[in-house]
C-alpha cells in the first residue's frame, strides 16, 4: 500500500465565496493569499508555486507564476461561515448541518436548570446579561473571539476541577444548544478569580470570558470542542479503521478530530515541530493517512500581520519540499485550506473563502480538478484511494488523477 497525507495551511483561503455579499458583507473582497503576495511580492514559495499555487489564485500579483505540471482545484466551503472546527469535520467527511446562532442568554435557563438537576452548584454572574458560574471554578458563557453567537465557550482552572468533570459540563451544555461548537477547556490557575476578572460583553447580548486574557492558556491548558451533527462514526478515520489503515492526525485538527484508533499529537502550535512530526510519522510508516494541520498561519491572519503569514508560509514550504523528498511512487499529498483569514481586509476573523486543492504524486499527469463543492472531496478521495467506504460526504476526484503512460 501507500501513504496519503493532507496538510491543511489553516485560512489559507483564494478568494471571497459568491456569497458573501448576502451572508457576510464583512468578507466582501477578501483573499488571503493573494492579498498576502500583493503586499509581499517578492514572496517566493517555491514547492506551493510547484503544486499550483497561482493556478489556483487565478492571477499573479507577485514573482510566483502558474505551473504546467500542477494538479489542482478549488474548493467551495459548504460550512456555514469559515470554521476551522467544522472545515476539518468537512474535510473528513462529515456533511455540515446548519447550526442556530443566539447569544448565550437564550438558552442559559435550560442549562443552568440541567446543570443543577445533574448535581452541579451553579450561580448566575453577571449585571443584566449573565453567564454560568459552577463549582465555583467553571464559567459558561459566549465565545468571544469566533463569530458571535456561534460558539459557547465553558471555561475552567483546572487546579480546582479535574478536566473530565469539565467535558462532562460541556456535554451538558452541548445537549441543550444548537450553535456550531461548545468548546470546553481549561488551564491550572492560581486562582480562580483570574477567570472572572476576564468578563467582558460584547455588542450588549453577548458575555463571557476573554480566554486569553484569563490565563487559561498558560499552564497545562486541555481543550475538547464539541460540534453541531458531527457524528465520527461517517468519518474518514472510521472508515480507514474498518479497512485496517492507521489515521494520524498532527497539529489543531487533532485537537478537534476524533481519532480513537489513530495516532493523535495535539496541543501542538509550532509550524516546524508540526511539520517534523508529520514527515517522521510518514517515514515511519508503510501505510497510513496522516492529516496536519498548520495553525501558525491562521494566527497571524487574527493578529493581522502580513510579515508573520509570509514567514510562517516560507517555513511550510521549506518543509514540504522535504516531504516531496521522502515520497515514494504510490504515495499522494493534497495541500488545502479549510477558510480563509485575510490578515488586509479590516478585521481580524475569519473569512469566508474558497480554498486550494493542490495535488501530488510522483508521474501525474497535469490536471484541473475545477471548482469542488465541498471539502469533504479531499476525504472522499483518500477513502477511494485505500479501498474503504465513502464517508458521509464528498465525491471522490481520484478518477481524474492519470499517471503518465496511463492508457485512456
């Protein structure tokens, strides 16, 4: 058999989404790499310029050009918004549904209410808008960093609170809230009045903590996010496990990914660190899909530094052309994006994108996989790839990838 590793360049996004003048006017005009190139264009990235790069971004703002040997497509995000949590589900196979978007305060009745019937002391904190206060070491409330009203955060010192007792708050709460994601996590604090120092509300319906800002971070930081309608069991780890072939998944996506089979490495920030893991665990294997996650780039888009982005692409690339070097004949790599975060365009969220599909494999012919309808393509393509059952998502385009010579 053979390896496939997908490496995800996290918001590394072509281009604004068609509908973003309906549903995010705020994306309107964003394009993450090629605003990135149009400010840097003596940016060279010699090894994505190989795999088509530019092909992909349409045009040529920099010293980059097209490739004539290059694989590649684009995909659209059928995710609502630009998730990094639910483009990994997507990407993986899972068909995204949509979630409901409300401040916390709607449904802070029904979770302080289960919250007590399952045993927990749970108090209200807060002058008119109020979020959850449990065991004295817990705070539940809106997530003020991701697009508001889309994620409940529950935040914890775990000094105080043993972290599965804190994913078992969360499951409550992800039993009564439909938003995108319930994100429970937690640091060891000092105190815990480091987290309600860190109250804040936002746009007057919306309060929480300001994790960063609560120390949570800091020191022996554990995290689980939890999704609207992922179900693991359609995903493409499950199904590679059913066919006997190992998941490894390195960096954020194994933060939010489940993989109870595979090989795990989380809480793994460090571009080069990521990437020197992934290339040791490709060597270490005959078979295998692994799956990487660059997290470094989608920083600096939130901080809106166009120099770090660049830098850490440079660092990625350098290290792709070491991976391209350890590869043998049947292996494959897809490089993509799961959304976009143009670090130009005015805010520091998120955007909503259209993202590279760049392929390799030593001897393929040249190809356009146009424009795909979904991430999920990428695992729909490694499931086909290894002989196991489609995920739940996605449509295969191994078909369209010919070796040189191969008849028609």
């Amino acid at each position: 058999m053979a390896r496939f590793v997908v490496v995800v360049i996290d918001s590394f996004g072509v281009g604004a989404m068609k509908d973003v003048a309906q549903i995010r006017p705020q994306d309107a005009g964003a394009n993450t790499c090629g605003h990135i190139l149009s400010q840097q264009p003596q940016l060279r990235l010699p090894t994505l310029e190989k795999l088509g790069l530019m092909n992909a971004l349409g045009y040529t703002p920099g010293v980059m050009k097209p490739s004539t040997s290059a694989v590649w497509g684009v995909a659209e995000l059928q995710h609502e918004g630009g998730d990094t949590f639910m483009g990994h589900q997507e990407i993986l196979g899972s068909r995204p549904q949509a979630p409901l978007r409300m401040p916390f305060s709607e449904v802070i009745g029904r979770v302080e209410q289960a919250l007590k019937t399952a045993g927990w002391q749970v108090e209200r904190r807060g002058d008119g808008l109020a979020f959850l206060w449990v065991n004295q070491a817990v705070a539940i409330g809106d997530n003020l960093e991701a697009d508001l009203g889309q994620v409940y955060n529950i935040t914890a010192n775990l000094s105080v609170i043993d972290f599965d007792e804190v994913v078992k708050i969360g499951r409550t709460v992800r039993e009564h809230a439909q938003v995108g994601r319930v994100i429970a996590f937690g640091g060891m604090l000092k105190d815990s009045q480091q987290i309600l120092d860190a109250v804040e509300t936002k746009a007057e319906r919306f309060i929480g903590i300001n994790a960063p800002r609560s120390g949570a971070y800091e020191n022996g930081f554990q995290v689980v996010h939890m999704g609207y309608g992922v179900d693991a069991q359609v995903q493409v780890p499950q199904k590679l496990h059913e066919v006997g072939v190992p998941t490894v998944l390195v960096g954020k996506v194994a933060d939010i990914v489940s993989n109870p089979h595979g090989r795990s490495w989380q809480n793994l920030v460090d571009s080069q660190r990521i990437m020197d893991i992934t290339r040791d665990e490709f060597n270490a294997e005959q078979t295998a899909f692994i799956c990487t996650n660059i997290q470094e780039t989608d920083l600096a888009g939130h901080a809106e530094d166009v120099a770090r982005y660049a830098e850490r692409l440079q660092v990625v690339d350098s290290n792709l052309t070491r991976l391209l070097s350890d590869m043998g004949p049947d292996d494959y790599l897809v490089v993509m994006a799961d959304h976009g975060n143009d670090p130009t365009i005015g805010h520091s969220h998120h955007t909503r994108e259209v993202v590279p599909v760049l392929v390799y494999r030593q001897g393929l012919e040249p190809a356009q996989l146009g424009v795909r309808a979904t991430l999920s393509d990428v695992g729909a393509t490694v499931c086909e790839f290894f002989g196991a059952a489609a995920p739940q998502n996605g449509t295969s385009f191994l078909s369209a990838l010919r070796l040189t010579g191969d008849a028609l």
